[in-house]
C-alpha cells in the first residue's frame, strides 16, 4: 500500500510517499528555519504563509522523486494535530483537496503517534512492547506501547518541552532558530562542570519539569552579563558560551536519561527508543544508549532526517493504523492545535 503523507505542523512543509509502513519511496522536506532565524522561534504567520507557498511544490517533487503518478497513490495521509493552527490548516487543506480530487481515502494523523514511527523506518525489527521518549519543541512524553500495541503515556512535562527549553536559552545567547542545534555544536568543544543547576523535586516518578533549570541559565546570564560590566570584561571571559552550553544541555538531558531509566526497571521494558526533534542530538542519543546497555536494554533511535518534523512518520503510522482498523476521515475533518495523545493513541491502536 502506498501512503503520500503530508507534514505541516510547525515549520516544514514536507510529503512523503511510504510503502507498506517501512519502505520510504521519497521524503521531502522544506525548512523554514531560516526565516524564523532572527526572531529566535517559528513566527506562526509566517509559517501559515510560507506553507501555501512551499506545499504544492513539495508534493509534486516528492512524486517525481518516487516516480510516480497520483494513480498510483493508495490513500493519503496528513498531520491534523496537535501544532500550529493556520500551519497546520495549510496541510490539511491540501490533503483534503487532494484525497476528494483523487477519491481516495484520507486519514488524519496525530503528530505524536507520527514521531514514534521514525523509529519503524529505522529499524525493521522495531516492535512492541517499548518504552518511548518522544522529545520535540512542544512535547516531552514517555510512552509506554505493550504487546499488544497498547499505548499509554505514564510521563510527561508539567511545564515547557526540552527543546523549547533549549530553543528558550539560545535566543537569550543570541544564537538564532532553532536552538537546538546550536547548542549541541557550541557544547561540543564545551567542559562539563562549571554552573550547577538545581535538580528538580517533583513526586510523579517519570514527568519532566524544565522551567526551573531554564530560569537558572537566564539568572546565570544575568549575573554573568552584570559581572562582566562590573569588571568591564566580557561575558565570555567569565564562563565560554561552549562551557555553559555543555552544563546547560546536561541538566536537561541527565533528567532526560534518569526518570526514562527508572521507568524502564519499574515496567521491565526490554526496548527503549526516542523520538522527536531533540533525538536527533547525538549527546542525548549516546547518554541514552549508554544508559541501556547498562541495564541490558536495547536502544533504538530513528536516523537523524526521521527525528525532526517530515512526512515519512506521517505515513508510516497511518499504514500501521489502516492494519488495525482504523477508519478514514470525513471532508469535515479540521486541524487540531491541541489534540490528547493518549485519547488517540487509545482509539487508534497501532498493530
Ligand atoms: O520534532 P520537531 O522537528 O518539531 C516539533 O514537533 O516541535 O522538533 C523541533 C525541536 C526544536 O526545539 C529544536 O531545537 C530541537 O527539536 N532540535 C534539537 C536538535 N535538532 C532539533 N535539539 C537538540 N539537538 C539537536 N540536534
Ligand atoms: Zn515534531
């Protein structure tokens, strides 16, 4: 079965055609983060715009890539939520058009689900049960998938996402959209060791909380910057941006690694796997996969182009989903700017 899945919930335009839910017959992805990049984050108008412009064009590439025609298309796929509502608005708009043009099915793709399936066009013997961290710029989730591709989200953040968290602290850095990246490149030449971040106190086992260690960076900054005018020096000459880089991406990822750990001895998961943007980080990919070899769990982790936003996930978790049985939208489907995980991954199990 081919699936042509269409992405648009932040800034990416992207379509993919996937075969069978593991074989990606071509993945395309426009990025706009170039044109976020001065103002530190998506500009959600802009994003809405930028989408109109880049989205026909990305279908028509993606097909001319898989060489092949509209015809040849099964059903269609689209990310309905959760994310940026004209963004999104703009993919499924597009979906709809097409699927009614071409009187195919269409399915509406929760984007959460989506990212966990970067890890079945990585790994072909990726199954359940699994323990999944799913780490992006909205979502900071472990989920936990049994054997019987049950789904049920047992951690999540109280507060920000780790990679709004990291976006949050390069902008106040001055380093442009998205931060992520570029704190892993500055923390790449960086020494661990120089600030200390409060660890953080919350009863729940597994959820996350990352606007306490965030606020300390921007408190360290101030004083940092507030030194520097006192001895007339500057910041850098007081702690490099590489070194409060690698504490910074520390703090967040060692409470990544630990409540994930915890949870996967208390449930005695035998599969760990991220997703998301922030898994494309290779700090957090080798802390993550360190941490499994020493509780003799297997780690898995999508390639790179599969972490962040694209269509492939898209398609690959809408073939899994036709399998088990789930049912095609209707043309008054509406793009959603939030959408409970756990409710859709409950109602559209995944076989
Ligand atoms: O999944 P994604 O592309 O979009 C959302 O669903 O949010 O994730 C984007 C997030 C941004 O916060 C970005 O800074 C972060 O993923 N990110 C990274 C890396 N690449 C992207 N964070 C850390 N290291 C990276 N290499
Ligand atoms: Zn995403």
């Amino acid at each position: 079965m081919k699936i042509l899945a269409i992405e648009s919930s932040c800034d990416e335009s992207a379509c993919a055609i996937v075969e069978d839910g593991r074989h990606v017959l071509a993945n395309v992805v426009a990025s706009q983060a170039d044109l976020h990049a001065s103002f530190g984050g998506v500009v959600p108008e802009i994003a809405s715009r930028e989408h109109i412009h880049a989205m026909m064009p990305v279908v028509d590439r993606c097909l001319k890539l898989a060489k092949l025609e509209f015809s040849d298309i099964d059903c269609i796929a689209v990310t309905a939520g959760p994310g940026l509502i004209g963004a999104l608005l703009v993919g499924v708009s597009v979906a709809k058009a097409l699927a009614f043009a071409l009187n195919k099915n269409l399915y509406a793709i929760h984007h959460i689900a989506a990212h966990i399936a970067g890890n079945f066009l990585t790994h072909p013997d990726f199954e359940a049960p699994f323990l999944c961290l799913v780490v992006s710029g909205g979502h900071s989730h472990l989920i936990h998938c049994d054997e019987s591709w049950h789904f049920k989200i047992i951690g999540r953040t109280r507060d920000d996402a780790a990679g709004e968290a990291l976006d949050k602290i390069a902008r106040a850095l001055k380093l442009p959209y998205p931060g992520g990246p570029k704190i892993e490149a500055e923390a790449q030449s960086g020494k661990l060791g120089q600030l200390r971040f409060p660890k953080v106190k919350i009863e729940h086992p597994y959820d996350y909380s990352f606007s306490g260690v965030k606020s300390a960076a921007l408190n360290y900054l101030q004083k940092i910057e507030a030194e520097a005018k006192r001895r007339n020096c500057s910041a850098e000459a007081i702690i490099s941006r590489s070194d409060f880089c690698a504490d910074y991406q520390e703090a967040i990822f060692s409470q990544l690694t630990e409540k994930a750990m915890a949870a996967c001895r208390d449930l005695s998961v035998e599969r760990f796997a991220i997703a998301g943007g922030v898994a494309a980080n290779q700090t957090l990919r080798n802390r993550l996969a360190n941490a499994c070899e020493l509780e003799g769990i297997r780690f898995f982790a999508p390639e790179r182009k599969y972490c962040t936003d694209n269509a492939a996930m898209v398609g690959s978790i809408c073939y899994y989903e036709i399998l088990a049985g789930a049912k095609p939208a209707t043309w008054d489907l509406n793009a959603k700017s939030t959408w409970d995980a756990e409710q859709y991954l409950k109602n559209a199990p995944v076989i």
